[in-house]
C-alpha cells in the first residue's frame, strides 16, 4: 500500500539526496574474518552503543538479535565518525582524519584489528546497505569543519539529512522495507531525532562555537546570539522554544506512517527510537524550556512507562488497517 507522505520546500533535496545511494547500489563484499573475531567486533560495538546512548541502546535491544547487532555496529561507525570532529584529541587535522576513516571504511577487505570497521563491514555486507549512505553522513559530518550557523530551517534541515538520516536509511535497509515509498518517512524522522537534539544541546553546541538554529527564526522572535550566551528564559526565548517544539512534533507525525513499511520484526524498535526521543521535547516544555541548566533526559522509568503505548502505535496501527503483514 502506498502511503502520501507531505512535502515541503526544502524535502525534495534530501529526497534526490536519498535515492541517489539506491540509483547507485554498491554491493559490500562478504567479511572473510574468523567468526570469533566478527563476534567480538559485534561485542565491543555494543558495549560503545550501551556507554553513548542508553535510549538507543534500549530501543536497539527489542530488534532480533542479528539486526540488533548489525544496528549497533552502525551506531558504534556514527560514533567514531563523529568523535573524529568532536572530541579529536589526537592532533592530526580533522580533514585528514575523516578522509582515512572514509578509505578506512571503503577498503575491499576490513582491517581486523579495528573492531567498528570489522563489525560495520560484516554489517554492510549481511544486509546490503548502500555505501553512499556512508559517504553522505561523512560529508554531512565534515560540513561541521565549515559551517556553525545556518540562515535557515531548510538549511538545517540539510545539515540534519547528512548526520542523521543517513543513518535512519541505513538502519531501515537493516530492519528491511516493504518498498523505496518507505524513504521519505526515514529522510522527515532523521531530521526530527536531529531537531530533538539540537533543540536539548543548544547550550552545549553554544559552547562548542557552533549554532544550530535557523538565523532568521531567530530574529522574527527578537532573538540574538547574545541571549542564548547570557542563557536568557523570557518570554521571547519560550516562545520560540515552543515553535521549534511544535513543528519537531508535526515532523514526528508525519514519518509515523513510514513505521508500517518496515518487516514486522523491526517496527517497535524504530517506534522506540522515535518516541523516546520525542519525550525530551516533553522535559524541555516541563523545564519552561530552559535547556540552560543541564542536558535534559528522560527517567528510565519514564522510558519503560512510554513502551506499551508505543508498541500499540507501532503494531496496532498496521495490524487494524491491514498494512505491513
């Protein structure tokens, strides 16, 4: 069954974006390494997705196990590829060290001793995820080397398509899609989990030099950069606070439907995902959205209470209407 997804303005180059890697399929060779050492890249991957987000860590855990290994192998390649411009401690430039990862990563036969770039290759080999969703998500992860403000939401909306995603289309070709009418709902929620977290780091992200607000949103709501450093909660700041909150929200909504195009045995895992993220979008409203006074999170009480409404939205939905057996 085909579903309509709403376009706007600024979707329709992330959706060229997106079909291109499918247009121009590269098939990964099958890993030829000793089993117990691809079950201990598997291991370490895990262990890095349990450290860095327990949220995706428990939404990960509801999937079968081999997709939940190949899901957390591909957290573990995001990981790395971000910490190479985020938290680079090595003093080589970071240009440099993305182009080894990006030969690293492509390479015919995985180097053994690295236990992401093992884990990941047997990833992408078992369930044919097209190479240039990984090659887009470096270039989007290297756009942050360029550019720390953003004049638009649309321009957002790109930097978002580049580091998040990707990885939403990576992680459906793992879970498996009924067909490509699935994409656009992947393309709308990476960029609403990217939003999630803009919009609950923007202090941190401040700090760090970069911005990642719409420029002129900013101003129609009397904003500068001066109240986001002088962590400013009036009126103005809550206002448009809210206005971030409603439209991640609506874009939340929209990628729902894309959940009953994805096999069966994958739906409550991504559901998961979606709705525990979007949850911080309800502790940012409680705190007044004041995203100043610490990174905001969700109780693990809060997360497991979420689980079963989640689960009725995930299966419930598609069972009454018929669609994604």
């Amino acid at each position: 069954m085909r579903l309509e997804v709403p376009l706007q303005g600024w979707e329709y180059r992330l959706l060229d974006w997106a079909q291109e890697p499918l247009r121009t399929l590269t098939v990964s060779q099958k890993v030829t390494a000793d089993a117990q050492l691809i079950d201990a890249a598997y291991r370490y991957c895990e262990e890095i997705t349990r450290y860095h987000s327990r949220t995706f860590h428990l939404a990960s855990g509801l999937l079968p196990t081999e997709k939940k290994r190949a899901v957390r192998a591909l957290y573990a390649f995001c990981r790395v590829t971000d910490n190479l411009v985020d938290d680079n401690h090595s003093g080589h430039d970071e240009r440099d060290l993305l182009d080894s990862w990006r030969e690293t990563i492509s390479a015919s036969h995985p180097v053994a001793h690295d236990p992401v770039v093992l884990a990941w290759a047997d990833a992408r080999s078992r369930f044919h995820i097209p190479a240039g969703y990984g090659e887009q998500l470096i270039q989007g992860v290297a756009r942050d080397l360029t550019q720390n403000r953003y004049a638009t939401f649309g321009d957002l909306a790109e930097y978002s398509y580049g580091v998040a995603s990707t990885v939403g289309l990576m992680a459906m070709h793992i879970i498996g899609f009924t067909s490509d009418d699935a994409v656009p709902y992947a393309v709308k929620l990476g960029v609403a989990l990217q939003l999630t977290n803009i919009l609950r780091d923007i202090y941190e992200d401040y700090q760090a030099g970069r911005v990642y607000l719409p420029q002129d949103e900013l101003a129609d709501f009397e904003l500068t950069e001066y109240d986001i450093s002088a962590k400013v909660v009036d009126e103005r700041w809550q206002a448009f606070m809210r206005f971030q909150i409603q439209r991640n929200r609506q874009l939340y909504d929209e990628a729902m439907p894309g959940i009953a195009m994805l096999n069966r045995d994958g739906r409550f895992a991504i559901a998961s995902a979606a709705g525990l993220y979007r949850a911080i979008l309800d502790e940012i409203e409680a705190n007044n959205c004041n995203v100043f006074a610490g990174r905001l999170s969700v109780s693990k009480w809060g997360k497991l209470s979420r689980l079963p409404s989640i689960w009725w939205q995930s299966y419930g939905t598609s069972e009454r209407n018929g669609i994604g057996q």
